[in-house]
C-alpha cells in the first residue's frame, strides 16, 4: 500500500502524511517498510521514500541510527546524484562519533567537496559531512 502512494509525485503534506503514518515505537514496522522501498527499481518511489525519510522528527528520526553504516556503504557506490543527495541529507541527522568514523566516508567526502562534476548540494553536503567527521582532530580541520 505504501508503494503505491510513492509511487505518484507527492506534496510536502503527502510527505508529511507518511511521516505520520509511521510515527512511534509501535510503527517500526511501516518505518523498515518506507526504508526497503529506498531500494525500489522503480525511481519515483525510492527518490519518495527518501524524501520521507528525510522529513522523519526529532522524535522518530533516531530510528535511522541503526542504517548508519548502511547508508554510508550505499553512498559510496550510488551513482545518480538525487538519491546520493537525499542518502547524505539523511546521515547529516544523525551522529558521528569518534569512534566509529570510517575513513573512506571521510575520503569520499573530501574528494566530492572540490569535484565540480557534482552538484552544488552534494558538495555542501560533503562539506558538512566531512566536518562532523574530523571535529575531532585539530590537525585535520
């Protein structure tokens, strides 16, 4: 059923209208769902679950913690640039620690930030993504 409302082109109160839906511990069932339709073949609906995703609250948004790792691995080899943007939106919500950084995310990061092939959102991104990365070594920042 989810699908199906992704599949059509949605308005920030369709978007917000899913992330209702899928609010709260009891719903993390329909939050996996909204993920594993990221994957999707078809376009419209991945690019729409990511954009979901990217609106979850303060509340719900810790749920996307656990495809921390995940979403990194799917980063790195993404090739269109729309899911790479909507990927990286979605890991600038969410924590680095100092412990658990991964340096080719760190070297991804670097490269894309001068890369004039990519666009200007990505590059921001980058950059932003590449700070909260090394804040925690005065000598690369």
């Amino acid at each position: 059923m989810m699908r199906n409302q992704l599949l059509n082109r949605l308005s920030v109160n369709d978007i917000y209208s899913l992330c209702l839906q899928t609010q709260g511990k009891e719903n993390n069932c329909l939050k996996e769902e909204l993920y594993q339709l990221t994957f999707d073949e078809n376009d419209r609906v991945s690019f729409n679950a990511l954009w979901a995703l990217s609106h979850f609250d303060k509340a719900n948004n810790p749920w996307l913690f656990q495809k921390h790792d995940e979403l990194i691995d799917r980063v790195l080899v993404e090739k269109n640039e729309t899911k790479r943007r909507l990927m990286l939106h979605l890991l600038l919500r969410q924590p680095f620690e100092e412990e658990s950084l991964r340096s080719d995310f760190i070297d991804f990061c670097i490269a894309k930030i001068t890369a004039c092939s990519q666009p200007y959102a990505i590059r921001c991104y980058c950059m932003k993504l590449a700070y909260e990365q090394m804040k925690y070594y005065p000598e690369l920042l």
